[in-house]
C-alpha cells in the first residue's frame, strides 16, 4: 500500500473553494501527492495551502479554465503512474483508497478508470454486464467528481475533451475509452462523501452559469457522438420547455425563474450556433446583482 501512495498523485480543480478544500485535503493521506489548480488565480490561497500541507502544490491558472482543461493541466504535472481525480467538495473514508488499491491487485493493471461507489445509470449506454466480483463491478460510465485514472493504460494526449466548461466532460471521456474496448469499474467497497455543488459556491450567477452549461453541454455531447439530428432530438423539448417557463417568470413577475429559463435557452442557442462555451461566472455578475 506504501508503494501505491507513492505512485499515486491527487488532482484537485478548485474555484474559490476554500470553505471545503481543507477537509477534501485532510482525507487524503500526508505522503501522497496532491496537485491543485486554482482557477481562480488567488494567491493567497496558494501559499496558504502550500505553507498548511507539504503534499500539497498549487498552481494557478491564469484564467477560469473550467473542470476538464483545468484537470487537463494538471495531469500534465503527473509523474506517478496513477492519478486521482477529485472534487474540492469531496472528501475519502478511512479506507477509499485501500480499496481502489485491493481492486487494481485483483485487476493487474488491467483498467483505464476505477471509481468509488457512486450512483449509476446503466442505461445511459449499454446493458449491465456481470461483475467480475462481489465487489468490482464493469460500468460503462462513471460521475466524474472521483476518478482513479490509470495513465499508462488511457494513454490519451488530451484526456479531457477542451471544448466543454462544465458538464459531461467525464461521460465523453468514458465514451471515448470505451470505444478504444478499454475498462472501466466501479469498486463498491469504497466509499466516498460528495457535498455536491460546495466547491464554488451557491450564489445565484454560479446556478445562472451551471444552467447555461448544461445546456450547451447536452447538445455538444450528443451532436458529437451521435450526429445533430439526434442532438436536436435530445434538445429540442427542453428548449420549449425553458421558453415556456421564461414567459412565465416574465408574466408573473419571478426573477429567478425568468432568469434562469433565460441562461438555459442562451446555453442551447449558443451550441445550435456552435459557438464556444465561453460563459465564465464572472461574465453574468453585473446583470444579476
């Protein structure tokens, strides 16, 4: 298990994520790397992280990169044959990684991804297939706010798809491994705690600018790998859905609705036009507050 911690390295995209950070970086254990990319350029965060934990390496990045650039960027900074992928609003039980480290003996290296026991949706892809154990069980997708990632084996330049801000980037991932027939498991001994949504706050213009992503999202992923009639399709009710309940919020009176039905249609739009996903948090705050 020594051996393991030391070829294995945390990445950890953080975007002012200081109220939950520490905990997340308590649960890991002190001899094992962490790299942190600050997306928020706060220096101050940095050598406080740095100066507090002496695993920890933070780098900022001179822009909001987002979750998959921003993961992108440090798993360049990897040396270690494995990396492990988290959330800032995430933290391990006692023995999460002990159990990733029984499940990658009983494998022999033989997976791209493993991940502790989350909540998945056999149907998004495929059937079920049987488990190899009681406990390692083959998926075709995992959530992506926790990923053991085995380098040698992904062996992808860019792992991460750059075009996506947020969301789905770890589903396209999965589609993309798999295609190549390579595995992916999920090790339901291992447990991990998620406070979704705490890693970059709960004010309205971070929900205003999760909508407009989703959105965008959803119809890049399905035009990409199942071509624009099927992304259409898998929009176009939403679409009416958000402009039916935008004209409501309007009609009534009720801001928060009105605005977000607003973001969700301006997201989708954006991609029908394929246009970047170049909304950031910061661009939203002057027409919200």
């Amino acid at each position: 298990m020594h051996n393991f911690n030391k070829s294995t390295t945390f990445v950890i995209v953080s975007y002012n994520s200081s109220a939950v950070i520490e905990k997340c970086i308590k649960s890991i254990n002190t001899n094992i790397k962490i790299i942190i990319i600050e997306n928020s350029n706060n220096q101050f965060t940095k050598d406080y992280l740095e100066k507090k934990f002496s695993n920890v390496k933070v780098f900022l990045s001179k822009k909001n990169l987002g979750y998959g650039v921003g993961n992108n960027l440090g798993l360049s900074k990897v040396k270690t044959k494995y990396a492990f992928i988290l959330n800032p609003d995430a933290y391990l039980k006692k023995d999460t990684l002990e159990e990733i480290y029984k499940a990658v003996v009983s494998l022999k290296d033989d997976f791209s991804i493993i991940a502790p026991n989350l909540k998945i949706n056999y149907g998004y892809f495929s059937k079920p297939v049987k488990n190899i154990s009681k406990n390692i069980l083959p998926v075709d997708y995992v959530i992506g706010f926790a990923m053991f990632l085995n380098l040698r084996d992904i062996k992808l330049k860019e792992v991460f798809d750059k075009n996506f801000f947020l969301f789905l980037e770890e589903i396209d991932l999965c589609r993309r491994i798999k295609k190549l027939n390579k595995k992916i498991y999920i090790v339901k001994k291992s447990k991990i705690f998620h406070n979704a949504r705490k890693a970059s706050g709960d004010s309205f213009n971070i929900e205003l600018c999760r909508n407009w992503h989703w959105m965008w999202s959803l119809f890049y992923y399905n035009s990409k790998h199942f071509g624009v009639l099927a992304a259409y399709r898998a929009t176009i009710s939403k679409f009416f859905s958000s402009l039916i309940k935008l004209l409501i919020g309007l009609f009534f009176f009720k801001k928060k609705i009105y605005l977000l039905n607003k973001y969700r249609l301006l997201g989708l739009i954006n991609s029908y036009l394929k246009k970047t996903s170049w909304l950031r948090p910061d661009d939203i705050k002057n027409f919200t507050n």
